[in-house]
C-alpha cells in the first residue's frame, strides 16, 4: 500500500467511558499507517489517553496557531499539518475502515484532491437504522457526506486548508478543495465501517445534524415544509401515505444504487417516513436556534455558519489568483 498518514481528531468529554474498540483499532491503524491523533479532552483526560496511546500512535494536543470554534476541524487543522505523508486519511472516532477499503482510498487519491466514501453502520441497533435512512434518501437524491475523507495534503495546505469556524466542517473541506480547483472524487461504493453512537449521543444529534441543513438552503426549505404539509393533510390519511411510501420508495432506490444492497439491509428503508417526519420537527428547532441563539450550540459556543456557500469561495480564490 501507498504511504499514507491517518488523522484522527478526538475529544472526550468528562464522563464518557473509555473505548477500548479504538485503542484495538489504534493498534491495527498504526501498523499500516502514520497515525495522529489530536487530543482535544481536558488535561487530565488527555493525560489518561497518551499513556493508552503514546507508545502506538504520535498523540498530540490541537495546535494554538490553529484554534477555530469548530473542535473537530482544529484538529483536522493540526494533523494535516503534523502528517507525514501526502495521501492522508481523515476520520471520525467511530469509523472503523478495513484493509481492503483503507487500501483502495488511498489508491484513489493517485488522480484526485479528495475522496469521499460512503459509511454505513456496524452493528445496527434501531437508531442507527434510523440514520441509515437518513443516508439511504441522501444517495438516492445525490451523495452521503460521511465522517472520513482522504486528502491530498500538498494541495490542503497550498489553498490554505478551510475555514473552521462553521459546524458542517467535512462539506466545508469538501466545497473549499471544489472552489479552489481541487478535483473531487465521489466514491459512494466504497464502503467503510462505522459504530453506532450510544441513543444518547444519538438523540442530542438530532438538532444540529438539522441546523447543518443551513448549508443547503433548498433542502431546508423542503424540510421546513414537511410539518406544515403533514399538519395541511392530516384529515386525508391517503395523501400521507403516499407520501410516506414515496419516501420508503427513495430510500430503496438509495440502498440499490452503486451496489448499496451489499451494505445496507432491507429494513431501513422503511424508517424513511419517520426519519423525514424528525428532520421536518427539528428544522423548526434549527430555525429557531438561528433566531433566538444566532447559531447553533456546540462545546459551550454558538457556531453560526453550517458552511460557506460554493459562490463565496469560488469568489475568493478567484480573488486571491488575480491578486
């Protein structure tokens, strides 16, 4: 396989139980690759996890330098910058890849900028069933963003890397590498392993994966219309399901396409409705997150931006190669 670094941002927050699934994978990673993971816990904390994973992987603190409101992306930030290697791997704490698809990702990258995969849960207890549906209509209607991408570091820190002072970070890398000409490659069969968040980790996503739907105003809009709609039909129980089975008939149609059924069951599809349903309440409460709060909580802050619009930063490098 390619030479390849790993980043793993990471940060704990007190009370959470050691996972010892990571350090195993830890010690799987660091033998196929230069693995840095980037601590953002609280001192005693990351104190506790360089003597798990100090003599594994290179565990560092986020760097001052680079500090943006946006946790996961400061440590993005940091480990980019700390890799050894051009063709680098970002991940979540939870995705879990395997050999055969870490060693595709990184052979992917031979052509492109970036590449992005697609997750899928492993194991699948019913909310993670819940959010299969949720990824199922999202490659019915287009692409998943899942919570890994492989990068190339040279063009990462020639644009300058991104801007980490929104909350949809990973469409944020995605859309600077697109702005500033970077090639992009959508890999949706390549699929990659990630666990299941616990319900209640589960349940606090609910607000802010829909305050990120800010970043894609049509599908805001059309997510603000669903409880308005459900309300206007509630006497007509047809028209609700057909709308219900419209919606389990496009997740279907996003588990058969590029070879899904091989990762996704036969029974998520039917969670569609309800998944629909919750993100249709839940814009509600990102708008009046927006409104009241001007933004969105995360780790004690208020982050406003979902991400910057595609037309601003194509502006801006525009603006940056003439200057």
């Amino acid at each position: 396989m390619r030479p390849v670094s790993y980043v793993l941002p990471v940060r704990c927050r007190p009370g959470d139980v050691s996972d010892e699934d990571l350090d195993g994978y830890l010690v799987w990673l660091a033998a196929r690759a230069d693995v840095v993971v980037v601590d953002g816990s609280d001192p005693p904390t990351f104190a506790e996890h360089g003597e798990r994973w100090g003599g594994i992987v290179r565990h560092a603190a986020p760097a001052p330098d680079l500090r943006c409101a946006n946790g996961k992306a400061w440590g993005v930030r940091t480990g980019v910058r700390l890799a050894r290697h051009d063709r680098v791997v970002i991940a979540d704490e939870d995705v879990r890849y395997d050999g055969a698809a870490l060693e595709r990702i990184v052979r992917l990258l031979d052509d492109v900028h970036i590449v992005r995969p697609q997750n899928r849960f492993d194991p699948v207890p019913w909310h993670a069933r819940w959010d299969t549906a949720r990824i199922l209509l999202n490659r019915a209607l287009g692409h998943d963003h899942p919570g890994t991408l492989a990068i190339r570091r040279s063009f990462f820190l020639e644009i300058g890397g991104y801007d980490g002072d929104v909350l949809f970070e990973n469409l944020e890398l995605v859309r600077t590498f697109e702005a500033a000409g970077g090639r992009v490659l959508d890999a949706p069969e390549l699929f990659v392993g990630r666990r299941p968040p616990t319900v209640r980790r589960f349940l606090e996503q609910r607000p802010r994966q829909a305050y990120d739907d800010w970043a894609q105003p049509l599908k805001l809009a059309a997510m603000l219309a669903v409880l308005p709609g459900a309300i206007a039909v509630r006497s007509r129980p047809r028209v609700l399901v057909a709308g219900a089975a419209l919606a389990v008939a496009a997740a279907e149609v996003g588990r058969l396409r590029h070879d899904g059924r091989r990762a996704f069951d036969a029974v998520s599809p039917l969670l569609a409705p309800l998944w629909v349903l919750e993100r249709g309440t839940m814009a509600w409460v990102a708008l009046a997150s927006r409104v009241v709060r001007g933004g969105c909580p995360y780790a004690g802050s208020v982050i406003r931006p979902a991400a910057t619009p595609s037309r601003t930063l194509r502006r801006r490098f525009r603006r940056r190669s003439e200057g």
